[in-house]
C-alpha cells in the first residue's frame, strides 16, 4: 500500500525537484557525507520490495552512468562505438513489478532480453549499441557530446532520487524500532 501512495501521491517531476533541492542544497562536506554513505554494499540494505526496487534503480543508474562517461571519455578515438543501456527496458520491468506488489505484496522481476536477475538481489545489464549516438557521432559531434552530457544529468538525477528516497526510508525504519 506504500508504494501505491508513494506512486500516485504526488507527480515524478515532483518529487525529483524536492528531492534535487535537498541534496544542493546541502553543504559541501554534508554532500559527500551522503555520496560517501551510498559506497556502502546496497543488497545489504534490502529489508523490503520498495527497497530493493530503489536499490535496483541505484545500481542501474550507477552502470549507467558509467556507460555513459565512457560515450564521453572515448568520443576522440577512431573507431569507437557508443553504448547504452536498455532504459525503457528496466522502466517498464520496474513498473510490471511494481503493479504485481501492489496486487499482491510481492516482488517479481523477471528477466529481459537485456537484463537478468540473479541470487541474492544481484542482476546483470547487458550494455548495447547505441544507434542514435553513433550516427550522431559521425554526423556532429557536439551535438553528441551534448545529447551525452543531457543524458549523464538526467542519469545523476534519477540516482539522486532514488538515493534520497532510500536514505528517507532507511530512517523511518531505523525510528520504527527504537
């Protein structure tokens, strides 16, 4: 029933602005406080399904976000081919979850084409071409850089989310048992 409420409460765009705020607003040394906090092995954190569906997103976001440095990183070298991750893949899987939870307090992730899930909490995305930016690249190259950097940002951003959500439902558990 939470995770209803948390989905239909109030829109995405919402609650990715508050939750952005927050974090820059922080201080500095807070700012890498929290970062630093996030290092932590997140499957260990699992105590719940909205858990670990934020645990999930974090994990996809961090691969991500790493794909995505290296479009970046690599865009001088002759031959290179950028990749990305199936997103609209992951987003839809995480909603079929989601609505098999609110039906029936259960989680049920089922493997893709481009992402496997494995014991213990662990799955494995399968990076894949990226049509779009490769053609970009070879057409204009600081569009693709920029359409890169526009895709790095909306990465963070999801990452932040999900993080500040976990970080907010961590503590209201931690308070539910003293």
């Amino acid at each position: 029933m939470e995770l209803s409420r948390m989905r239909n409460s109030v829109s995405p765009v919402t609650n990715y602005l508050s939750c952005f705020l927050s974090l820059s607003s922080a201080k500095p040394q807070e700012r890498m406080r929290q970062q630093e906090g996030l290092r932590m092995n997140l499957t260990s954190l699992i105590t719940d399904n909205i858990t670990e569906i934020l645990v999930k997103i974090i994990e996809f976001t961090r691969t991500r976000q790493k794909i995505i440095t290296q479009n970046i990183t690599n865009v001088n070298n002759p031959g290179f081919v950028p990749k990305e991750l199936a997103v609209n893949e992951f987003s839809g899987l995480l909603n079929n979850a989601i609505d098999e939870h609110i039906r029936n307090q259960r989680l049920l992730l089922r493997d893709t084409e481009n992402i496997k899930f494995g014991a213990g909490g662990s799955f494995e995305v399968k990076p894949m071409v990226d049509e779009h930016s490769k053609e970009l690249l070879e057409e204009n190259r600081d569009e693709y850089l920029e359409l890169q950097i526009t895709k790095l940002l909306e990465n963070s951003l999801n990452q932040r989310v999900a993080a500040e959500l976990l970080r907010h439902k961590q503590k209201t558990v931690s308070t539910d048992y003293c």
